[in-house]
C-alpha cells in the first residue's frame, strides 16, 4: 500500500500544506503541525522530522528540496535550527508532543505521555543548549522565570557533539 506523501511549501515562518484527509489523519495521529486558517503549519524541526520519516515533500517554489537542502536552507534561517531539532526528535522518539513555545519565551513545549495539546496544558517549557555554550547566571535565571511565570517545569536540553541530549529539570524548591 502506497501512502500518500504531504507536500509543503517553505517558507521562513516553517512549512505550509493544505487541510485535505491525509494531513488531517496524520495530526490526529501525531499532533504535528497547527491548523491555521485552512492550512497547517510546520514548524522547522516538525518539517524536517515528517521529512526524515518520508511522509513530508517539502517545495522551494517548484523544487523539491532534498533533507540536506532543507537542512541547509533553515540553518540559514535560525543559527540554533540544528540543536533544536535534536531535541525535538529526541523527545518525539520517547513518544512526547512537542510544540513551538514562542509565545512563552521558550524554544519547546512539551506534553506528558498520554496528553494532547487542547486536553491539558504542556508539563515543561524546553531550552536546547549546546553542550559547548555558556549560561550566565542572569540567562538561567531568566529561564526560570519563564517557566514559573507559566506554571510549567524547567526542562534544560544538553546537546553533545553527537546529538545525544542530556535533560535537567529544574525546579523551584522552598526551604
């Protein structure tokens, strides 16, 4: 049985493909992607997962872009796109809905097990980091203010040189 592939176009805000049953079906099952005014949008990392799992075509006005591509044209586009997506699919791979956080000053939203979005709110606000970059103390302690200020849990992503992530969660304890 041959599955029918979503095709996307790119843009700089992430990928676009029509509402029709097979990008429909394929949220219902995963919750990749938002649906918005009749399309759904992708962002980056959730373009080049789908891409990698072969159910994504993704479209430069009539190219088809290859993963390599993709990859190159969206570490044009954001400096941290390649740390950020080793997160994402480290965390899709242990079964978690991952969501764009930008509207609370995070990078990732992350579901627990079981949970959609819609069905309860996100546990943790997600931050990648390199293993190799620095943190002042003002950085961590914004960050923390984030997740407080939106009642989820801190969870910092440490990204190695071979893409294997490392989480820390970070809580606010009271003597």
């Amino acid at each position: 049985m041959v599955r029918a592939k979503l095709e996307g176009i790119f843009a700089e805000e992430g990928i676009t493909v029509l509402d029709n049953p097979t990008s429909r079906n394929l949220y219902d099952k995963t919750r990749v992607g938002e649906l918005k005014s009749g399309k759904f949008k992708y962002s980056l990392q959730e373009a080049l997962y789908l891409l990698e799992s072969n159910k994504l075509k993704v479209f430069s006005g009539k190219k088809e872009l290859s993963a390599e591509e993709f990859i190159k044209k969206s570490r044009r586009i954001d400096k941290k796109f390649w740390i950020r997506y080793a997160v994402f699919k480290d965390l899709r791979s242990r079964g978690y809905i991952v969501k764009t956080a930008l509207k609370f000053g995070a990078d990732f939203r992350v579901y627990d097990k079981g949970i959609k979005p819609g069905e309860d709110h996100a546990k943790w606000i997600v931050f990648p980091v390199h293993e190799s970059n620095t943190l002042t103390w003002h950085d961590f302690s914004a960050k923390n203010r984030v997740s407080h200020s939106t009642r989820k849990n801190l969870l910092m992503a440490i990204v190695d040189n071979e893409d294997d992530v490392t989480y820390y969660e970070i809580a606010w304890k009271k003597p």
